[in-house]
C-alpha cells in the first residue's frame, strides 16, 4: 500500500477540515512557506484560525476542493431573526460574508479566492441598489489594505455618485479617502501616533516615501540587471557542460570500440595459439619416425627441420602479440580508471551548475547578487575539465591507433601462419 498523501488541517471551533498540501501549496505561496516551515516539526500540521468564523472557513476549504464556493444563506443573521428579512439586510449578510472570505483569501495568500470574493460582491451589488449597504461596505472595506477592493467599490459608485451625495449616511471625507488610496496614508500615521495636530508633516512624510520608493526602484533595476548577466552566464554553462557532455559520449563510445577490438583481438590471438598446438602435433608425428613391427625408435638428429624453426619464430612472435596485447590491456585500463575519475568530475561540474540554477532562482526570489567567487569558480573548474577532456581523448586516440596497427600486424601474422600450416599439409 503506498503512503496517505500529506495533508494540512484548519481548525476553527472545535472543527477540523483537512485538505492535501499539493492544493495548499498550489493555491498560496503564503501556505507553502508556512507548510516548508513546518514540515521539522509535523509532515501533516494543524493550522488554528481563530480570526474568521467557522462558515467563512468552510467556504474557503469548499474554494480549495472545487474552486468555488457557495455561502450558506440559511445561517444568515437576517435570516435567522425573520423568515422573510428585508432586501436591504439580506444584501448587507451576504456581503459581509464575500468579505470576509475575501479578508481570509488576503489573509493566507490565496489570490485566486480574492478575486472570486470581488467577483461575487460585483454579481451583488449589479442587482438592486441600496446607498445604506453600499456606504456600509465602503466603510468596513476602506478599514482594509486590499487595494482591488477599493478600486472595486470606485468603480461602482460612480453610476450612483447622485444618490450617494444625497443620502444621510454619506461622508464626503470617507468617499474622497476611497478614490485614491494615497489619500489615506497621513491619516493613517496620525491615528497610530494618536496627533491629530501633526497633519502639517503630510507633505514632508510624502516626499519621504517618495525618495524610498525611487531608491527601491533603483535597487530592483540594479537586481534585474543582476539578473539579466548571470542568466546569461549560466545560459553560457549550459551550453559549456553541453559540449563536455558530448565530448564525454564520444570518449565512451571510443572506449567501448577499443574494449571490441581488444575482445576480437583476444578470439584471434585463441585461434592462433590453436593452429600454433595442431602445428605442434603435426611435427611431433613427423618427427617421430616408425618401424614395420609397430615399434618406433626416436632417431638422434641434431639439425632441426625448417618446419621446426618456422614453428619456434611463430611461437616466439605470438609470445612477443601477447605481451604486447597485456600492455595495451593495461593501458586500457588505465584509461578506463582515468575515464572514471573524469566522470566523477564532470558529475561534480554538473551539481555545481544545478547549485546555481537554485542560486539563480533564490536570486529572482529574495534579490541577492550572486559574488563572482562563486562564479568564476566554476568557470575555471569547466574550463580544466575541458582541458583534461580534451587531453583523455588524445591518449584515447593514440591507444586506438596502437591497436589498430597490431591488429594489422596480428592479421599478417595470422596469415603466415595458415600459409605454413598448408605448406606442413602439402
């Protein structure tokens, strides 16, 4: 059986509503990093909410299982105190759950939630049109930083500017605060300092904010120049590590036609050690002479046959293919440990550059520079792995062609020897 998938639990109330990471992580890069945080101290942890209501959380699990979600009309207050509640409060109820469930969507970083909330109170307020639940919504909605929301109730109130101006619960500061977000920034600073006398220090507070907004705009050009030149360099890695890659399949490919031809080599060298044993007993029956009784008698003969001679040069020159054969196996093997070593290097070259793809994308995350320590490390690293490369494949060559000319040579010799061995048959 495999492994239950991991999961994250919402708890709110006393009720628990688990959901699997993978969709936490896929709608909120505010979870996944609350999730990563908390994966030391439990694979599947419980997140409290005690800030929104128990119906706000279900419908924001329901967004997490289906991608939408549908208020629960029946547990409205309207609705609860009368059967049959006044337009005006009903509209006022569920409003006030599509923000609440867009304050919680702002709340764990799930964007897409927000923008179904707005969608949802924009369906709302294209039916009929009360000023009241407008200028209730503004009010609780200017209390908030979600600037799309605000933009939202702007563009709604401007077909009913009229009305609005005229109805008895209309504030002209509250209406002029919403149209620009900017507008509330001083006063937003004088209720947290508690000096409502201060308001003369507006102007200099904005020139302040403004120079820290062109530094940051500075600095995140800076960034993405930053950027911009190390992408380009690892794009030159790539295509680096690309060229070695080849190189490296070609010395492989070269490896594993020489281990073929040593093998061919090694068959040929059997057969001929074969021929060379046959030759052997052909001599020893000729050398050995009979009587007509059945008797032999070994004769005393010190001059030896050519046949004899042929034989020893043979013997000696498949002793002299042998040796030579051990030594290029030798040498063979020492290119296939140096191809080892090589392969290990260039495994170690290859994790540096995943190690700056992660850099790089920490980089486009957090705008950290990358120091050219570390970069100019791994191009002196590719460049002597090229080096070494480049010169593996030259001793691979050489041994290739050694081994070629004494294949030829084995051939030849080969040759000889089936023309002697039908000379002895003649």
């Amino acid at each position: 059986m495999g492994e239950a998938p991991l999961s994250v639990t919402f708890l709110c109330q006393g009720f628990a509503f688990a959901i699997p990471q993978s969709i936490a992580r896929a709608q909120s890069p505010k979870l996944t990093a609350s999730l990563d945080a908390a994966q030391k101290i439990s694979q599947n942890p419980v997140i409290t909410v005690k800030d929104f209501s128990l119906d706000t959380v279900n419908c924001m699990v329901e967004f997490f299982k289906s991608g939408c979600y549908e208020v629960d009309r029946r547990n409205l207050p309207s609705v609860l105190q009368a059967g049959s509640p006044a337009p005006e409060h009903f509209m006022r109820d569920v409003l006030t759950c599509h923000l609440q469930i867009c304050a919680i969507g702002t709340h764990y970083g799930v964007p897409k939630l927000c923008e179904l909330a707005r969608d949802n109170i924009q369906k709302v307020f294209g039916g009929k049109w009360f000023d009241s639940v407008f200028l209730f919504t503004a009010a609780v909605v200017l209390k908030s930083k979600d600037d799309k929301l605000q933009r939202l109730l702007v563009t709604l109130a401007r077909g009913h500017l009229h009305s609005l101006t005229t109805s008895n619960g209309f504030d002209h500061v509250t209406m002029l605060k919403s149209f620009h977000p900017k507008l509330r920034e001083p006063d937003d600073i004088l209720q947290q300092n508690g000096d409502q006398a201060n308001s003369a220090t507006a102007p200099s507070i904005k020139k302040e904010g403004f120079a820290e907004l062109e530094a940051l705009r500075l600095q995140v050009s800076s960034l993405k120049q930053q950027v911009i030149t190390v992408s380009s360099e690892r794009d030159q890695l790539r295509e680096q590590i690309s060229a070695a890659s080849v190189g490296r399949e070609e010395l492989r490919q070269s490896l594993a036609d020489t281990a073929a031809e040593r093998d061919l080599l090694r068959k040929e060298m059997s057969t001929l050690a074969a021929e060379k044993e046959e030759i052997r007993k052909v001599l020893e029956k000729m050398s050995a002479p009979t009587d007509h009784g059945g008797q032999g008698t070994r004769a005393t003969n010190n001059e030896k046959s050519p046949a004899e001679v042929k034989a020893e040069e043979i013997e000696k020159v498949l002793e002299t293919v042998q040796r030579e054969l051990r030594v290029r196996s030798s040498e063979s093997g020492l290119l296939k440990a140096r191809w080892n070593k090589e392969k290990i290097k260039s495994s170690i070259l290859i994790q540096e550059n995943d190690d700056l793809k992660k850099s790089l994308e920490l980089e486009r995350r957090s705008r950290v520079s990358i120091t050219e320590f570390a970069r100019d490390d791994v191009r002196n690293a590719l460049k002597d792995e090229q080096k070494v490369t480049t010169d593996l494949t030259k001793r691979l060559t050489q041994a290739s062609q050694a081994l070629e000319a004494e294949r030829k040579r084995t051939t030849t010799l080969v040759q000889e020897v089936t023309q002697t061995k039908r000379d002895l048959e003649v």
